[in-house]
C-alpha cells in the first residue's frame, strides 16, 4: 500500500493511503490512458480541437509559454456545452 503526504500552510502533515487505483502511487497511468481519462472527463466543456490543443501543450510544457497554456485553459467552457459522446471510463 503506497501512502502520499501533503503537508499544508500551517505545517500540518496530511497522509493519505493508495490502495491500487489507477492512476494511484502504486499503479501510475500510460500517457495514453491519462489523455483517454482527458477527453471523457473534458469532453462537455471543451471541442475536440480544444481538446487536442491542450494535450499538445501539456506533453510540450517546457516549450510554451504558462500564459499561452492559461489562455487554453481559460477557452474551456465553464458548464457542460458540448455533447457527450465518449462512454464513462
């Protein structure tokens, strides 16, 4: 069982048990999994070119700007808009 310690402002310590997930310490994800997990979750809020735009940034980060990153983000929209067609992961 992997644990993860958070330790917050006031310098208390906060730890939390994984108990294999996906996506926990113990079992990471594939990046292909991650950017699957992505379009499900996302898909409502953002098109599909959106979407892709955003993938692209994060698997470039050190390549771009944190500003041009935040003006992707801030093109998501903030209610569900977009039909769901991705069934739950």
């Amino acid at each position: 069982m992997a644990q993860q310690a958070t330790r917050t402002k006031d310098q208390r310590t906060l730890v939390k048990e994984h108990k294999g997930y996906e996506g926990g310490l113990d079992q990471p994800m594939s990046w292909d999994r991650v950017v699957q997990k992505f379009h499900w979750l996302s898909e409502a809020f953002a098109d599909e070119g959106l979407r892709g735009k955003l993938i692209k940034a994060v698997q470039d980060l050190d390549a771009h700007r944190i500003s041009a990153v935040m003006d992707l983000l801030a093109q998501v929209r903030p209610s569900e808009t977009y039909p769901r067609t991705i069934a739950g992961i």
